[in-house]
C-alpha cells in the first residue's frame, strides 16, 4: 500500500501521521469537550480500514459518564453501514483508496453521532465520596494517623474522618458537605473536643472547593475549625497549617 498515494487521496493540507498501523489524520470534526477527532487508517486488503481511535468514549469520559450499552450503540451505527468494536473503536472496513477522504469526514462524524448518544443515555459516573477520599488519601499521607478515629470530647465520645497524635497535640480531620446538618455535626464535636481541659486539638474541616460553598457557611466553619481543600491538606506540613 503507497501511503503517499493515501495522503494525496485524503488532502495533503491535513495533519498526516505515520503510525504502527498505518497512519492517522486530524478530521474536520470536533466532539462537545473540544477534542478533535483523530481518524486512523490502516490496509484492509486491497482497501482500507478507518476507526476513531477510542474518540466515542474519551468523551465520554470527558463528561463524567459510562455508558454499558453497546447493542443498542451497535445497532445505531451499523444503521449507516459503521460498526463499534468490543474495545471501543467506531469503525468501517473495506473502505476503497478513492474514496478515503469521504470516508475520513464520514468515520469521523460517526464517532460525533456515537458519543452523542451515548451521553444522552448515559449514567453519570458516581463521584467517590468525600468522606472516603480523605480516609485514603491521608492514610497514604501520614500512617501514623487512624480513619474513623475516635476522641474524648467533654460531653462524649466522637469519631473523625481521620485523626492522629502530633507533637503532644491531637489533629483531627472531618470531611464536610455544605448542607446545615454536616456543618452543624462538624462544629459541635469540634467544639465538645476543644473544651475538654488542657486540650490541644486542632480540627481541619475538608471541602470540596467545586461545592456550592456560601461565604457564611465557611464563616460558619471557623467557630470550630480550619477549612481546607483535600490538596492542600495532602501537600502542605501540618505546622504550616495551624497558623
């Protein structure tokens, strides 16, 4: 196969790409997110095979979605004469020398109609609460810590997202939602915990800064603790913190 016969075929004004297969252009088409959809080609016997390179569902991931119903998506395509492979690649074969520039554009607006559907029939990806990630992240942070750590406050027992013993002071570390309830249980046992005499607890309240956070609730946040994002609570020392 001439691969310089295919560059003239398809436009030589495209972005062209060798690759192990074959080769890849830059289509004219764009998914929702921005992507530029990327068609690779490679010999199909005396013709070509084109497929998208996986563009359908990066977007998808894109979007924060799944999607886990290839037969109806298979059957969608295959309507317009494309397939869709069991490891995700929009496809068509037996594409003839000549006409590769058409069928760049039309594989390229199937991996667009593709992805489409599927984000209008997909589910969202369930979001990792935010509980759980500061109990992983922070075990891996600093081992010396416990999850669901437990501390005596003047009134009770309370437990903690995560807690540890540094330096003769007591860290205790509460993920927080911003709804009344979550601040409110945050507070209280961090106050309750500070007034147990000579007490030296320091309580850091974690927030997702992508929220919808009003600069009250975080005021709010300050009676009991230190607000702070999950990263930075990963990156920065803990002395550095408390001031």
């Amino acid at each position: 196969m001439d691969w310089q016969l295919i560059r003239e075929a398809i436009c030589q004004g495209r972005r062209f790409t060798m690759t192990e297969e074959g080769c890849c252009v830059r289509a004219d088409t764009m998914m929702p997110s921005g992507l530029v959809i990327k068609v690779h080609i490679r010999p199909d016997g005396d013709s070509l095979f084109l497929h998208d390179g996986g563009a359908a569902f990066d977007e998808l991931a894109c979007q924060g979605l799944s999607f886990s119903k290839l037969p109806a998506l298979r059957r969608m395509l295959g309507d317009t004469g494309f397939g869709i492979s069991t490891d995700g690649l929009v496809h068509r074969s037996r594409v003839p020398l000549e006409k590769v520039a058409t069928g760049v554009a039309f594989l390229a607006d199937a991996s667009l109609r593709a992805a489409q559907f599927m984000i209008e029939r997909a589910e969202a990806i369930a979001a990792k609460p935010l509980d759980r990630e500061v109990k992983e992240a922070l075990r891996l942070r600093y081992p010396q810590g416990r999850p669901n750590f437990m501390v005596a406050g003047k009134n009770r027992q309370h437990r903690f997202d995560f807690g540890m013993s540094v330096d003769g002071e007591t860290v205790v570390i509460e993920a927080v939602n911003p709804d009344h309830a979550s601040i409110n249980a945050a507070i209280v046992k961090a106050l309750d915990v500070k007034e147990v005499p000579d007490s030296r607890t320091t309580a850091f309240f974690v927030i997702d800064p992508l929220a919808h956070w009003k600069s009250d609730q975080l005021n709010m946040l300050g009676l009991g603790g230190i607000s702070i994002t999950l990263e930075r609570l990963k990156s920065a020392p803990l002395h550095s913190l408390q001031h």
